[in-house]
C-alpha cells in the first residue's frame, strides 16, 4: 500500500487507544515514535473509560462489522494478556449477552467452513441464565473470547513501549507538509514536531487538523456517551446476591467487581448514546437513562439496586467518541497521492476496547508491507482511502 520512508520516525497525534495502539505497533518494530497528546496525562478523553468490554459484535449473516470485531476482541484480548495485570486491569471472563428484542443473532453455522469457527460464541446455557439472575428460557448469548477491561490501563502500557515518546500538554494547531516532512505546530506557530510519516489518531480532533488539507473528505462525526457507576460497599448482601459473576450486555453492559478510578471495587452500568454533541459533561438525566437500561438488561438487579442512583452515591463518567457513517473505523493513508506520509487511526466509535489493537496493528502491517492481522477482504473496508476524493 504504501514504501516504508527512509527515515523510520513517526509522529502520532493522540495519546489514546487508536494513538497508544499505532505507536507500539511501530515501536516494536523498530521505529521511534513521538506521540504528541494536549492533555496533561493518561485517559483525558474516551480513553478514560473507567471500565468496559472486549466482546465480539454478531449477526445472523456473519457481516464485516462482526467478523472484523471478533479479530479485534481476539487482538485486545492477545495484548492485555501481553501487557496487563489480569484480575485489576483486565479478565477473560466471558460475557453473557441478553438477546432483548430478538436483535442478535449467531449465523448459521456451516461445519466445512473454518471462517464460521466463532472463537467461542454460543447460545447460552441455561446454567449461564440462571447465574445472571435472567429467566429460564430468555434468549442469550454466551461470548467465551471476551472480557473487561480497563483502558487507560492499556493505554499507559502502551506508551511505555520503549522507542515511545510523549510529549503531554502540545495542543496541536495545524499540520502542514514541508518538503518531505509533515510539520505540527501549536497556537504560536512553534514547531511540535516534524516527521515524514504523520499518523492523526486524535478521535474527533482529528478533524480540526485535518479539515483544513485539500481533499480531506472523511465524515468524522461526536458521539458522547455516559456511564453510571458506584461503590460495591455501597451493595447490600440482597443486592449482591443478585450480582452476576460475569459481565452482561445486550442493552449497554454492566460490569461489576472492577477497580473504579479511586481504585475501590465498583459497579458499571452504560453507556447513553448521543450524537453531534461535542461536550462531554456528567449529566443527572443520563443517570437516569442508564438506570432504566439497567432495568431493562437485568430486571430483578435494576429493582433491587434503585437506591444506588441517588446523587449521593452514584458516579458518573461521559466522554466523545468519533464515529463514522458505516460504523467501521478509517485506517491508513488518507490520500496517498495528494498527502502523501499522512496517515490516520479513527472513527472507532463505541468500539474502541475491541478495535484499536487491530487497527494499529493493521496500519503498521501496511506501513511494513507485512501479512495483514486480517484477510484482505476485510480490510479494505476499513482503509482510509475508501473516502478519498476522485
């Protein structure tokens, strides 16, 4: 796709999952990397997600949303293992999928065909039912390969791949090319950093850096979501019995027995879905909305835990997302041509635990002309250059 520049020094704008992943993945292989990040440290974005899911997306046509989010859930899962702390920062724990509305499905398998093989997904037993406090015969899925998972874990060891560098508190301005080089500068015209290779994975800031450039015609697009959480000493033995031993999705996700940011075990129940909202602040009506979602995925927990939504004990998280109309993330160069060394790693969506890794991944492949971390046929679905202006 693309000839590895001589000079093997990258810049990557965003220090979040999309940053964080693109820059280990050039570091081990043997590029030096500075990431430049207008916050003050780890997880001041979406990436400061106290807690949340690595489980695969399905459908009953196995679609390409699905099977590159299963490569994406196997590639996360592959590096918490690698760089993480299982029991604090990450577990393998296998989530239950409540199949409200008849929305998921598990496609038809066909036993000749190793592409249908569904890293252990399945309907779920009615063991595993019962143990989420659901009805017999409710319809749900059991995802073996998934797990919770703490991001700004991820993203912290991420940076500390040695050949990384962070350069914390450079708000970027403008990128421009100069020569062979892609040149950033702040507010004052000061030079941030030069490279030939400029990898833009600021989530919906990319779009301010990059709107400016001719022909950038990528739809990036806010998406704020909130999260509801609180204290399990908060719990009463009632509410706790009820607790599931593992996470549940299907209309948000609840998660519970994980490390808040103070680092005492919580609960997490969300997130709200708004659209074209560009801030993110904690909002009571959204307590509410995640209460009823709650209530709506798990029926007896939801009665049993309404005293934990009083303002008094229940904790909020928002952050902006950046998503894309066809809800696949934009990986790779964005015009090879007209911006030729200007890459970009974004639009992950709610989605980011589970495809960052891959993109990352998919995008160092390209760079090293490498065997991709998934078929071709995927991944020209999620190659920059299918926005790029004829």
């Amino acid at each position: 796709m693309s000839h590895p520049p001589q000079t093997r020094h990258a810049l990557v704008m965003g220090a979040g999952l999309s940053g964080s992943a693109v820059a280990h993945s050039l570091a081990v292989r043997g590029w030096a990397v500075t990431v430049i990040d207008q916050a003050g440290g780890v997880g001041a974005g979406a990436s400061g997600l106290p807690a949340g899911l690595a489980a695969p997306h399905v459908s009953p046509d196995d679609n390409v949303l699905s099977r590159i989010t299963r490569a994406g859930v196997s590639a996360t899962l592959q590096r918490a293992q690698t760089l993480l702390q299982s029991g604090t920062d990450w577990a393998l724990t296998g989530v239950l999928e409540h199949n409200l509305a008849g929305k998921r499905k598990l496609p038809t398998a066909d036993p000749g065909s190793p592409d249908n093989a569904l890293d252990g997904s399945s309907p779920a037993s009615a063991a595993q039912i019962a143990a989420a406090g659901l009805a017999p015969g409710t319809p749900a899925l059991w995802h073996g390969q998934a797990g919770w998972i703490r991001p700004r874990q991820l993203v912290a060891a991420q940076l500390q791949t040695p050949g990384v560098q962070v350069l914390w508190q450079h708000k970027a301005q403008a990128i421009e090319r100069r020569g062979d080089l892609w040149t950033v500068t702040d507010a004052q015209g000061q030079t941030l950093g030069q490279a030939s290779l400029l990898v833009v994975a600021s989530a919906f800031d990319s779009l301010a850096l990059l709107q400016p450039l001719p022909g950038f015609a990528v739809p990036l697009n806010p998406l704020r979501g909130q999260i509801s959480f609180g204290h399990m000493h908060d719990l009463n033995e009632a509410q706790r019995q009820l607790l599931p031993p593992f996470p549940v999705n299907g209309h948000g996700s609840f998660i519970s027995n994980v490390p808040t940011p103070d680092g005492q075990p919580g609960w997490y129940i969300g997130s709200t879905f708004e659209r074209n909202c560009e801030q993110a602040p904690v909002r009571e009506e959204d307590h509410a909305a995640n209460q009823l979602r709650l209530a709506t995925l798990l029926p007896d927990l939801g009665a049993a835990m309404q005293d934990q939504f009083g303002p008094e004990r229940v904790h909020g998280w928002a952050g902006l997302r950046c998503t894309l109309p066809n809800r696949l993330p934009a990986v790779g160069p964005i015009d090879s041509e007209r911006l030729p060394g200007l890459w970009l790693c974004a639009g992950m969506g709610a989605r980011g635990i589970s495809l960052a890794v891959l993109c990352g991944e998919l995008l160092a492949a390209w760079l090293e002309n490498e065997a991709l971390p998934l078929a071709p046929s995927l991944a020209k679905h999620l190659a920059a250059e299918r926005y790029k202006k004829h």
